[in-house]
C-alpha cells in the first residue's frame, strides 16, 4: 500500500514539474534590445527595436500557432531608460503576437507600432527620467563605431583614391544596411579636407558614401566585425591649406553609439 502511495505521490510531483516546464523555454525566445521610441501619443506609440532569436529553433511563420504560446520574450534593460517602459508587457505582447521568420542566432531592425488601452493611457505623464522621443542604449550592449584605419590608395589632380576599415567594437550589434531599398538609408561615411587631423566646422565636405555590402548578415555588423570600403574622393575642394583628408562613419550621426568621438581617421593627401 505504502508503494501504491509513494508512485502515485511522484507521479503528481512528475506531472506538475512537466506543467511548469511547459510555460518555460522551450527552445522559442527572442531578445530585444536597442529600443528607440520614435512618436509618442495619447493611445499609441511608435519603436523602432533590435530583435534577435537567442533560441535554439527557427521561427518561421509557418510555426506561428506552435511558437505563439510558448514564446519566451527577453526585454534588455536599456527599455527602462525611456519613457515608455511602463508599457514592456504591451510590447512583449505585440511581438509575441507577430509572426516573425527569424532563423536561430539571426537578427533583424523592427518597427512596431502599438496601441494603448483607454484604461493605461497617460501612465508615462508623471515619467521624467529616460530620453521621451529618441530612447537611449544600455551602456553595456551598446554599439561602437571605429574608423580604423584611413590608406591613400593613389591620387591624381582630380581624385584621392582612399580605402578604410570600419570596426564594431561596442558589445551591441548594428544594422549598417537600411530597411528600404535606396542605398541612401544605408550608414554612410563622409569625405572631409582639414587643414589638420582633427575635425572641426572649419573642414570642407569633398564627398560621402553610403555602405553596402554584409550580404551574409542581412546587412548587421556585429560586435568584433569589420567592414572595408573604397571611396574616391573629388580634390576640388582642396586648397594647399587643407592637406588632410577625414573620413568620418556616421557622419550623419544615425546611430546612437557608447563613444561618439573615435568616428573619425584621417591620410595626408599633398
């Protein structure tokens, strides 16, 4: 009899160990970091985010209904430094809800726009931390954009014929290829003469370009990567003052970086 009881008591405790493994991971989980808040209203709001499957299965939106309940959705913390992180069950809910074709270990830029209830409109009145409209990144996991290294590559009257090393060395990934098909939403990399290595107002734009390239990636660069590119650069606006030819990447300053400050290299060009 006392056998009878003891099964019976490690079946129950079997079945209920089984019942919570069943709301836990199970091989779906997705990772979203690099949330930028682009518009805020009184029933919605708009983000744009990075999300990466960390899981161990592909999602496919063939799956959908097989992944939709089971979805274990990871928020980084950089969400509690804007203003809207009252809402993160409504955005884990929203992507939980998105039929997402994101094979493991890969990561895509994704814009949500999400409603608020009537009864949870104006929680982040009463908010004054975090940035409102633009969002920031959390420190630890975010990008940073390096120019390495600036070779003149040759020259005539006309042109300056240069190649560069782009580096990633924050620990955050970035998407370097925009979402449309014009190449100009691409990160770009300006063309600057100075009169001395370092960047000022006083430098004259000679020309940029727009990256491309990282096909294998679906166009992210991820922490520890590095991109080269070839640029030819007009002379023309080159004067015997000006002798230092600077690149910068992001010179139009799209992304949010850790260091702002080490865009930039330069080559002498006589």
């Amino acid at each position: 009899m006392k056998n009878i009881f003891l099964i019976l008591f490690l079946f129950i405790i079997n079945f209920n160990l089984k019942a919570q493994d069943s709301s836990e991971y199970q091989g779906y989980r997705l990772y979203v970091s690099n949330v930028e808040v682009i518009q805020i209203a009184k029933s919605n709001f708009k983000i744009k985010t990075f999300v990466t499957n960390t899981g161990s299965k592909d999602l496919t939106n063939a799956d959908f209904q097989d992944y939709k309940e089971v979805l274990v959705v990871k928020m980084d913390e950089q969400l509690f430094e804007t203003k809207i992180f009252p809402y993160e069950d409504l955005i884990i809910q929203k992507i939980k809800n998105t039929k997402w074709d994101l094979a493991s270990g890969k990561s895509e830029k994704t814009d949500f726009k999400i409603n608020i209830p009537k009864e949870r409109r104006g929680e982040t009145d009463n908010i004054v931390g975090g940035k409102s409209v633009s969002g920031s990144y959390n420190r630890d996991l975010c990008t940073d954009l390096v120019m390495d290294t600036v070779i003149l590559v040759k020259k005539d009257k006309k042109n300056a014929y240069v190649k560069a090393q782009i580096s990633n060395i924050g620990k955050g990934a970035i998407n370097i290829i925009g979402d449309k098909k014009n190449v100009q939403d691409n990160i770009n990399v300006g063309a600057y003469f100075s009169g001395t290595p370092k960047f000022s107002k006083g430098a004259i734009l000679a020309g940029e370009v727009y990256i491309t390239g990282l096909d294998d990636t679906d166009g992210i660069l991820f922490p520890g990567d590095k991109i080269e590119i070839e640029m030819k650069v007009k002379r023309k606006a080159q004067s015997k003052y000006t002798k230092v030819l600077i690149l910068i990447v992001d010179a139009k300053q799209v992304v949010i970086e850790c260091n702002e400050t080490n865009n930039n290299n330069s080559v002498l060009v006589k």
